[in-house]
C-alpha cells in the first residue's frame, strides 16, 4: 500500500525568490549575514519575518525568500513574499545602502569576488568548494524561483515527474532573464542556465543533462539517479557530506524529504508577480499535460529530442526551433518556434487556472508575444549606441530594481 501523501497531488505549491545584494554601483555585497542578524538580534541563517522565511545560499551575497509552508493561493503568496522583499530592501538601505536586485544574474558581478556562507551549513559549502571551482558565475552569479510542487502517491508521482520532464524544456522561453554578464551581453538568451549546465562537469552525472531522464518508480528513481551520482561521490575524500537527494542538480529533481518535486530552471523575474505568474502557468500546464498522458493523447518523445530542445531555447530563447513532437501533436501546432508552441498551450490551460489566479494569464501572454524578460532587455541594449552602452545597462537595471520594489512589471 503507498503511503499517504502529506499534500495530495498539486494541491499546494511552494515557492522560493533569490536576489543578490548589492551596493549603489550594483558591486554584489556579502551582507547577508549582517541582515539577518540586524533583523534578528542575534547571529543565524535563517529568519521568519512575519508570513515569509529568509534564508541563505552558498554565497554570502545571495538572499532567498519563501514561504514557510506550501499553500494553495498563490496570489496570497506574492503579497507575502512582496512584504518580505520590501522589508529586507528597508533594512539594506537604511543600515548599507545597499539593496535586492532582481534577474537571473549580476550583470557586473566578478565572481572571483564571491564568498561562501560561514554560518549554518559552511561543512557542506566547503565540501563543494573542494570539489569544484565555486567562484564561478555558475555558483556565485546564479539567481532563481524553485517551484516546489507536491507529488502525490507513487502513480502519481511518476506521471508528475514525467510530465515536467515534457515541459520543462521550454520553460527558459517564458523565463529567462540573463542577457548580461561581466558588463556584456552574452551569447546566450537565458546565460544563467548556461553557466548552470556546466558549473559540476568534474561529476557529469550530477546535473546530467538537466533535463531529467524520464522515471519508471521511485525505486528505480533512487538506483539510477541518486545512486549513481552517490557512487560517484564515494570514491572522492571528503565528499560524504554532499551524499543527499539535493546534490541532483538536474533542472527538476525529486525532493523525497518533502513529498515533492522542486524545479529550477526558472530565472527569477524582476518582481514577484511575475514569478507568480510563471508559477500559475507551469501548474496549470502540468495538470493538462498529466492527462494527456493519462489518456494516451500524448506519449513521451525521445528523451535526446527534449535534451536538444532544451539547448536550443537556452541559447535562442522563444524564437528557438523545437522538435517538441509531444506538444505540437497534442497542441495541433504546425509552427517550430518554442513561442507558437507556448502560445497554443497557454490557450488549453486557462480553464484550468483557477479563477483567483486567471489575472496572470495576460502576463504570461506578454512574455510569449513580446518576448521573455532577457529577449526584451537584450532589445533595450543593442538599440542603444555602443558607446553608450554601459550607461544604459546601468539604468535599465535601476529601473528593475524599483519594479522589484513596487512589484510592478517592467514595461518594454
């Protein structure tokens, strides 16, 4: 007999938020620490500060926000985390004059600058620190919303962690917002994820090819994934500290500890409203996508096709071609970019979005009709002169880091 769930199948999500801080020239500031303990009154790495819980990451500079417990409104969520945000900015600015910036990545950040985190949980961050060079921008420049949803019993699980292998591909279309790194645009729209991909190649089985391989139970779930990658850590010295479901690094893993499954290719976006609304879309389409399969209207394609999709739409973004054979069947879609497909698929599920949240749906709409939060600001720069670039990535992140503060979309 399976074992009761804690939450039934997609009955709640959680949701985490992270930003850098940063100082007035947007140098990222390892004040993380010190916030805490000013909130606080006294030394610790976590904070519950009314509805939300802030908590670190490995580097110091990094700050996360989230909810303590998964809930069903997501709307009550973004004016929680929104509250929480606001209260952190006050305190950075009053005590350092520093402040959260949102996006994927720093634009201007050195990551040879970075630090690990020296209070609760520094055994663990030494332990990755020994094993790969951490002051990379795939460790010290990456900022992302998990999407924590619960996966029910054992049938369900496997058809929850199916369906995201199916989806999840696109999701950097809608996402991603990383066009800059080091003062420059990258080469690639969603840059985070990228660097992500990359930053534990010395162990390739850890974040495989992030796209996760489809999953027949969650015993062979545990003996395939995480044995393997256990394997892999036993020989190395040291590095039994990291021997834990969360080293998987794949972009969607299986958190047995809660009962859920966590994704993380999604950039966070410039104000909670909008990683809320990605939030409402990814599970609407999971719902649709989980009964396509239930009812055999939709099989699992080639797992090398999904891995190709996946890499198209990191580097090009919603104009990306896509096979997606799984998708345009089902949808009826005869165009190849990533955007026609999302297009169709947000029309199938809006009457599975509930009514509190159907107000996300034209921002979702804007990000597939307008382009992601990269493509446009990556428009933003290349219609500035060369000379005057600079200058103009400056004020175009100012003006995402009031939209983080007010939670107003950015407009352009």
């Amino acid at each position: 007999m399976n074992q009761q769930p804690r939450y039934r199948l997609l009955e709640v999500t959680g949701i985490e938020l992270e930003y850098p801080v940063v100082d007035a020239e947007m140098r990222s500031r390892p004040l993380v620490e010190g916030l805490f303990r000013k909130i606080a009154g006294r030394p610790t790495s976590e904070v519950e500060y009314g509805a939300v819980i802030f908590s670190n990451e490995m580097a110091s500079h990094i700050f996360e926000a989230k909810i303590p417990r998964p809930e069903h409104s997501l709307t009550s969520m973004e004016r929680k985390l929104v509250s929480g945000v606001r209260a952190a900015n006050a305190v950075l600015r009053s005590e350092w004059g520093a402040r959260l910036l949102p996006t994927g990545m720093n634009p201007f950040m050195d990551p040879a600058d970075g630090r690990t985190w020296p209070r609760a949980g520094r055994a663990i961050y030494q332990a990755y620190a020994d094993l790969f060079d951490v002051r990379e921008h795939g460790w010290m420049n990456v900022h992302s919303c998990h999407i924590n949803l619960p996966f029910g019993n054992e049938q369900e699980r496997v058809l929850l962690h199916n369906a995201i292998c199916c989806l999840l591909p696109y999701l950097p279309a809608l996402a991603a917002s990383s066009p800059i790194y080091e003062g420059k645009l990258g080469p690639n729209v969603c840059n985070r994820l990228a660097f992500y991909g990359g930053n534990q190649k010395r162990f390739p089985r850890i974040s495989g090819q992030v796209v996760p391989e489809y999953m027949e139970s969650s015993r062979q779930y545990r003996r395939d994934i995480l044995g393997a990658i256990y394997e892999d850590l036993r020989r190395v010295p040291g590095a039994e500290r990291l021997r834990h479901e969360w080293i998987n690094s794949r972009g969607a893993i299986m958190r047995f500890n809660r009962d859920a499954i966590e994704i993380r290719v999604l950039d966070v976006q410039e104000c909670p409203k909008m990683d809320l609304a990605l939030a409402s879309f990814v599970r609407a389409a999971l719902k649709f996508m989980m009964q396509a399969l239930r009812d055999g209207e939709m099989s699992l394609p080639e797992h090398g096709l999904l891995v190709g999709d996946y890499d198209a739409v990191v580097e090009r973004g919603s104009r990306a071609r896509v096979a997606a054979p799984h998708l345009r069947r089902l949808l009826g879609v005869r165009a190849r970019a990533a955007r026609d497909v999302l297009r169709e698929l947000l029309v199938r599920i809006e009457p599975l979005v509930p009514a509190g949240e159907k107000h996300y749906l034209p921002l979702v709409g804007g990000l597939i009709e307008s382009g992601n939060l990269s493509e446009r600001m990556r428009g933003q720069i290349l219609r500035t002169r060369a000379a005057s670039r600079h200058g103009a990535m400056r004020e175009m992140y100012e003006e995402l880091a009031l939209c983080l503060e007010m939670n107003a979309p950015w407009r352009h």
